[in-house]
C-alpha cells in the first residue's frame, strides 16, 4: 500500500505526532506506573523520526512523498 501526501501532509501529520508524544510523556510523569503511556510516547516519537527520515531524503524539487508504511526506514541502533 502506498499513500501519497504532501509535505504540508507530513509536517501536519509531524506536529500532532509531536503534540501526542508530549501529551503521553507528560501523563506518564503524572503516573509513573503507566507503562502503556509511556509506550505510546515511545511509538509516536518512532514514528516521527521515520517520516523525518522520509523528509530528509525527499530532494527539494519534489512536492509530494509516495509512502509505504511497510517499508519506512528501521532505526539503527
């Protein structure tokens, strides 16, 4: 599958990855003994660093991303 999107797309579907990661983040601090929170913001901030990812490689003339979920980069650890 893939989806076509913009990069005013990616940088809306980026900020309210963002704002989720910060919303769970800061629920967890609340309540340190909500795991599940903390993976949440664990899983948006994953995902933010793969569409930046996609960002970064897209060259400045192009003005749309064909994107396969399934097929976003790994992080290299």
């Amino acid at each position: 599958m893939k989806v076509d999107l913009t990069n005013n797309d990616l940088t809306t579907i980026m900020a309210a990855l963002d704002n989720y990661r910060h919303w769970n983040e800061t629920t967890f601090s609340l309540d340190p003994k909500s795991i599940e929170v903390e993976q949440e913001a664990a899983s948006a901030e994953k995902c933010w660093q793969k569409l930046m990812a996609i960002l970064c490689l897209q060259s400045n003339n192009q003005t749309s991303a064909s994107v396969d979920p399934f097929s976003l980069p790994t992080e290299e650890k």
